[in-house]
C-alpha cells in the first residue's frame, strides 16, 4: 500500500543517513521500526491490581454505621497507641 507520512526534517535527514550507513532504503527502515512499535504495544499488558480482598461479610455489625475515626481506632485498641 502506498501512504503519505509526514517526517520532521531532521528526523528524515537522520533516517536516511541511517539507511544510507546501514546500504538500506528508507522504506525499510521505516517498515522495521514500525514492526518494532507494533510488537511493543501488543506485548504490553493493562495492569491489573489483583484482588486481595478477604472472605468476610464486611464490616461487623457494631461497625455498620460508623466513621473511618471508629473503626481505626478499633484496630488500634489494646496496641499500645
């Protein structure tokens, strides 16, 4: 397939150097780095945060309704703070 791609010149200027150092064109040098890209971003991966909950029922009951402060303070009883 024929395209129109439009190169900053020194970004073309140095591409062609490239090509012309390495005895390539600068279609090839083009279609390789693109393949590259491509392989990139299919190998990345969305991160996923794994689930690390526990196997409760929630909150207990005496702390259904309570705020943040509360249940914090609960966990920290009888700690020594």
């Amino acid at each position: 397939m024929k395209t129109t791609v439009e190169i900053p010149d020194p970004l073309a200027d140095e591409a062609r150097a490239v090509a012309q150092r390495e005895k390539t064109t600068l279609r090839e040098l083009i279609e390789t780095g693109l393949r590259l890209v491509l392989r990139e971003r299919r190998r990345k991966t969305r991160f996923q945060l794994r689930d690390a909950s526990f196997r409760g029922r929630g909150l207990q009951p005496e702390f259904q309704d309570e705020d943040w402060q509360r249940v914090r303070n609960a966990g920290y009883e009888g700690r020594g703070s």
